[in-house]
C-alpha cells in the first residue's frame, strides 16, 4: 500500500475504519486480474458481472483488503482477528467500490486498457503435427542453440558462427550475439556469457516459436503471444513436479529472452527470379524480437518473484521475408520452404536422450530435402557431435563402446515414438543392430559408422512432405522396342504385400509413410485393387524383404 504524504488527507486518530474511497486499496486493474480468468475471455461477461452484485471471489478480495487496512492504518491492529468487524470493514469496501462502479460512464474504456494489458490474446497450443520452417536459416541456428563447439572469434574478437552449404560453399549463413534490442556485435568474452545459455531448451523454444510463425501471412511484419504455462505442456514439463510452476515459467521468460540475443546474416542464392536477381540475401538482423509480460503478485520491490503466468510475444525478423514468404515463392522473389514438426519431439528429455533429440530435430528439417530418408550412421553422428568426439571413439574401445550405446538407445527411442527406421540388410547386419546384445567382433564402430539406414519421421508427415514435394516426371530417352527389357524382380503381389507387412509387425500408414503415399493406396494394392509400379513395387521388396 502506497503512503499518502498529503497532510490535508490524514485521518483522524479517532478513526478507526478508513475512507475506502480515497484508501487507493481497491484498483481496477487488480481487480480484474484476480476476477474469474473465464470472464476476461469476453468483455461484456466480465462487465455483466462486475456491475451486477460482487462474485463470492471479488468479496474474498474485499476481506483481504480489510484485514490489511486494519493491520496497518487502525490503532487497534489486534481487531484482525475479529471476524465481525473484518466483515464490517469488508462490506463498506464492497459498497463504496460498487457504487463507484455503477456510476462509472468511463467504465467500459478503463476495462478494454486493463484487459489489453492484462490478458494478451495467446495463440492455441501446437497440434500433434504442424508445419514448420525448413530453410537453411532453421538448421544454422540449431547449430547456434546446440553446437557450442562451432562458435568461433573473428580477426576483431567477435564471436560468430558460419553456416556453409554443403553443395555451394559460396551460400552461407552467419550468426552472431547482441543485447536484448540492440544488433551490436558482442565481442567473445561478452557473447560467450550468452552462448554459454543456449542449450535444448532454447532449440525447443526455437521451434515452437518457428511453427507459430508458420501461421502468420507476412511473419516479417507480424507479432503474435504465446502463454508460458501452455509451453510449459508442450515441453511435457508439466510431469515434472520437483519444480515449482513458478520456476518453470521464470525458466521459459530466461530462455525467451536468451533468444532475443540471436543475430542472422544470410548470402544465399537458391535461385533467381524473372530479373535475374538473387533470392534469399539477409542483412544483418535479429532471429527474434522478444516481450516478456510477467503476470503476478508483486513484492516490496515493485518485482514478481512467484509468477503466475508468463506472456511472450514474438515478431519474427526479417529473415522470414526472403526464406517464408509465400507470396514472395510464388513471384520467385523468395523462399517458402517448410516441413513437419512432431510435437512429441519437443518432449524428448536432452538430459536422459540427448542424441535422439539433436537427431529428431535435424531429421524433421532434414525431411524437406532429404525425401528418401537414406542415411549413413556417420553422416547423422557428424550433425550431432563433434569430429572430435568421434575421432577419439576410433583410438578408445570404452568411448567406442559408449558411442555405440548411445547411437543404439537414440534409435530405440525414435522406434518407440512411431519414427521409421529400417536398417541396410547389406551394410548394417543384424548383429550390429540396437536390439542384438551379442559381443561386437573387432573393428565393429567402424562397420557401423559406414552402416547406412532410411530413417523418416513418424507418420503422417512422410505423407505430406511427398504430396507437398511434387517431383518433376524425368524424360526417359528412347529406346526401340526391339532393346526394351522389363525390369526384374519388380513385380510383387497384393498377398505379398499384405503378408510382409504384418510379418514385420507395421501398419499400412508406417509403410505408407516409407514408400511416400497415402495410406489408401496402400489399403488398395493389399486388396488387388491398384497395380504397382516397378519404382513403388522395387521400393516394397527392399522395404519387406520379399525374395521371390
């Protein structure tokens, strides 16, 4: 409560029961944060009830007040334990804020400023499955977040991160560390402070703000709000009781705000439109333009130590004008690429699965460009570690045993979570395999960084990246008929199918999601109500393992 210094307003010594009209106790804006949080979603509720007689709530609201004014403005603070008089005190509060109220014109444009600070209009939670940006801008900064290794100090002592694409070293993408508003180059020691915060959670972040982003027309010159306690759910925090919620959302404000540090630079040329000019070149920019909005229960400070909520919001930067920009895609004057994001990803503990998380997350951006899901074991671990971690598992058999354990409990993990995984009968044998405990003959981490598998995120999404994808039909050249030979051991019947299928224990939808069609197609060919094509039908005995 706030001193009044204002010798013309002190109360009489006599009175023991202050002037609520003037006490500065009850406050609209306070009121209207602790009224039903339902109310708040519709003004004319709220205003309904808030003119009508006071809610059992509000009338807790007054007594906590007269207990407090009797506390610290009555000369007989012991009267705070006399519920008669706390009553007494209670019901004038009640009466004068009610009349106030009633005679308020100014009401109703007093309650829209409230409700607009006080409660920002949130988007949904995450679907289970959503679209999500998959330019190479998602795959630089994932390197940001989770790859501290990368990081490095430029000539000027400037910490930055570089980004080269694999088939055109010219492209590249560079990320540097600022302050929270400001775009100024952080030198490394300043920078490294920041860097040392990134970690899964701010990749998990990362991705809930980029699918978010996905429903804005012109994310560039957007700004949408996400709530805390639904993020909270989205990263299964909600499970973990050791913590408090408070906690949990100071957490989620940190890290939101460790985003806001995050600059981009893009040089990158994927195509050019009618003028011949370049696509997808970004001057130097932030990754995220972060608000926090703290709602709770203020201390002497003016602080909130225990929040009750959290409110971000978010304006993506500029790079989303050249590389998710869909009108832009369609003029060919810049980039719309996307795929698919499993919400059970942002689930995966890092502490207890970190490698099937750093490999689920660059699989799902991978997924766009990656279409056949084939993979060496090699190529996946480089994207999750560094050279070095892998170097020193050639020379030390127990961090080649340790890799080999890790690599194995990822790919188990991803099974469980309905991911697609099929192992290279040729260059990954069975003995190799996570599910075989038998003992590893010498020389076996070599064999299984070269080992190759298709791996592809759960169903639907392989589904909707190929019906999304569209390929071009390639010409076939002529040949004369004279020549023409049918391929072989590309024929496979309905019961073929259909019996291989159930043997290896999958649904039509997890074949469906292997071969790039729908899961109706599927259901046909099993019933001999579509032919299959050679390229399909070579693809099911690979798949299958139908010899004939």
């Amino acid at each position: 409560m706030l001193e009044d210094t204002n010798p013309n307003n002190k109360r009489s010594k006599n009175k023991s029961v202050p002037d609520s009209t003037n006490s500065g106790i009850i406050n609209l804006s306070n009121l209207v944060t602790k009224a039903d949080p339902n109310l708040l979603l519709d003004k004319k509720q709220l205003v309904t009830a808030l003119r009508s007689d006071f809610s059992d709530g509000i009338k807790k609201i007054a007594i906590h007040a007269a207990i407090k004014i009797i506390k610290e403005t009555s000369e007989q603070p012991e009267r705070a334990s006399d519920e008669a008089y706390i009553e007494e005190v209670a019901a004038k509060i009640v009466e004068s804020f009610t009349t106030v109220l009633k005679n308020n014109t100014e009401f109703e444009s007093i309650l829209d400023n409230v409700l607009s600070e006080a409660v920002p209009v949130v988007q949904p939670q995450l679907k289970t499955i959503v679209p999500i940006p998959s330019s190479a801008v998602m795959f630089s900064s994932m390197e940001a977040y989770t790859r501290k290794d990368l990081w490095q100090k430029d000539t000027e002592g400037i910490a930055y991160l570089q980004h080269r694409a694999k088939g055109n070293p010219n492209n590249y993408i560079e990320h540097y560390i600022s302050n929270p508003g400001d775009i100024t180059m952080l030198p490394w020691n300043e920078a490294q402070q920041i860097i040392d915060k990134f970690g899964f959670t701010t990749a998990k972040l990362h991705l809930i703000f980029a699918a978010h982003t996905m429903n804005q027309e012109k994310p560039w010159q957007s700004t949408f709000d996400l709530k805390a306690s639904d993020i909270i759910q989205e990263f299964g925090w909600d499970k973990n009781h050791k913590k408090l919620k408070s906690e949990k959302l100071l957490e989620i404000a940190s890290t939101a705000f460790a985003l806001d540090c995050l600059l981009v630079k893009t040089v990158w040329v994927e195509g050019r439109n009618k003028k011949g000019e370049i696509i997808g070149s970004v001057p130097i920019g932030r990754m995220w333009n972060i608000q926090i909005k703290v709602s709770g229960q203020f201390n002497l400070e003016g602080k909130i130590d225990n929040p009750d909520e959290v409110y971000i919001t978010i304006q993506p930067g500029l790079w989303t004008q050249d590389f998710l920009n869909r009108a832009g895609a369609k003029s060919r004057e810049a980039l719309y690429q996307f795929g698919y994001l499993a919400q059970q990803v942002l689930k995966i503990d890092p502490y207890h699965d970190e490698l099937a998380l750093r490999l689920a997350i660059y699989l799902t951006l991978d997924s766009r460009v990656r279409l056949d899901g084939k993979y060496r074991v090699i190529e996946l671990l480089e994207t999750a570690f560094s050279k070095t971690v892998i170097d020193q598992a050639r020379l030390d058999f127990r961090k080649a045993y340790d890799l080999k354990q890790r690599w194995d409990n990822a790919i188990i993990l991803l099974l469980e979570l309905g991911w697609l995984v099929v192992f290279d009968p040729e260059t990954y044998p069975e003995w190799l395999r996570p599910e075989c405990k038998d003992k590893k003959p010498k020389g076996y981490l070599e064999k299984l960084l070269s080992a190759k598998l298709t791996i592809k995120p759960p169903a639907p999404i392989p589904e909707l990246i190929a019906s999304k994808a569209k390929p071009k039909a390639k010409k076939e050249p002529l040949r004369s008929k004279a020549k023409a030979t049918p391929p072989q051991n590309t024929c496979v019947t309905s019961s073929q199918v259909r019996e291989a299928r159930i043997a290896k224990g999958w649904t039509q939808a997890k074949l469906a999601g292997f071969l790039g069609v729908s899961q109706k197609l599927v259901s046909l060919i099993e019933r001999g109500e579509r032919t299959v094509n050679p390229e399909i039908a070579a693809q099911i005995r690979t798949l299958m393992d139908i010899q004939d």
